[in-house]
C-alpha cells in the first residue's frame, strides 16, 4: 500500500514520536487508533518490561519496551479491542524503514484484541498485519523456538 489519506496522517504522528526515541538506529514509533482517534502513543526504549518476557524467546535477550507495548500499556480493554496500530521506523536519516513488528509484540497486540497493524516498509508503502484470524505461521518462520513453546503451551491448557 502507498503512504497516503489515514496512513500518511497516523504515520507523521508515529514518525514524530519515533524521534523522541533515544538511540541513533532503530526509532520505533507506534500510535493506538481506535474509531479514527488516537488513544495512545509510544515509542521504544530500553526500559525493561518483565511481563512481556512471556511472550518471548529467551534466546533473544530480555524484553526490553517496544514502541508497540508502549502505546498498548495501561490502555484498557475496551480501548484496545477492535483497534488499529500505526508503527513506523525512522533511521538516522530521517527516512522511513522496514518497520514489521516482533513476534512478541505480535501475540501481545492479538492479546489485547488488536486487529491489525499497519507498518512502514519505506518512504513510499506501508504493509499490514491482520489480528482477527490469529497471527499467520509465517511470522513465526525465524523463530521456531517460539512456536514450539507456545504448542507446549496450548497442550498444557
Ligand atoms: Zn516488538
């Protein structure tokens, strides 16, 4: 999709608050749109966020507050369910980058009852993610260790 009407205007929003973001690469921001509102927004930092590590491969380090998990924080329910999320990546040249969500936040937001992500790619397309039907196997590709935990988990329920 082209960065344009709704996308282009949640976008700018996400791409100011990436600014504020505090390292040189990887300013991630995220804005919670909820019925054509903003109900929250966020963007990344190293604070660490103990709860979300259930969500997350050990492998990969501590979980540490995504830009998504940011804006999803302290937002009840209600808000969250039925939303939409705007996610971008700026890098250190202003410019827009390849903004795809984590896994972890990935089956946080399908938690919360998110129903689609919408993420920069570059300057010009944005892509998207749809929650309702459950987070697609692909997304999982790189991380098998992930998904074999969370069979392990549906199996003990
Ligand atoms: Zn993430």
């Amino acid at each position: 999709m082209s960065i344009e009407g709704k996308n282009r205007r949640f976008m700018n929003i996400a791409k100011r608050i990436a600014q504020e973001s505090g390292g040189p690469d990887y300013k991630h921001g995220a804005v919670l749109v909820r019925g054509g509102q903003v109900v929250n927004y966020s963007h990344n930092c190293l604070r660490p966020v103990n709860w979300a590590n259930r969500f997350r491969n050990h492998q990969c380090g501590h979980a540490t507050q995504h830009a998504e998990l940011g804006a999803i924080l302290g937002i009840s329910r209600k808000k969250t369910t039925g939303s939409t999320i705007y996610v971008a990546r700026i890098g250190s040249d202003g410019h827009f980058r390849l903004s795809k969500p984590c896994p972890m936040c990935l089956q946080i937001m399908e938690h919360v009852g998110i129903k689609r992500v919408v993420y920069t790619v570059n300057d010009e397309h944005v892509a998207e993610i749809k929650l309702t039907q459950g987070i697609d196997e692909e997304h999982f590709n790189y991380m098998p260790a992930l998904r074999s935990a969370k069979r392990k988990e549906k199996r003990n329920e």
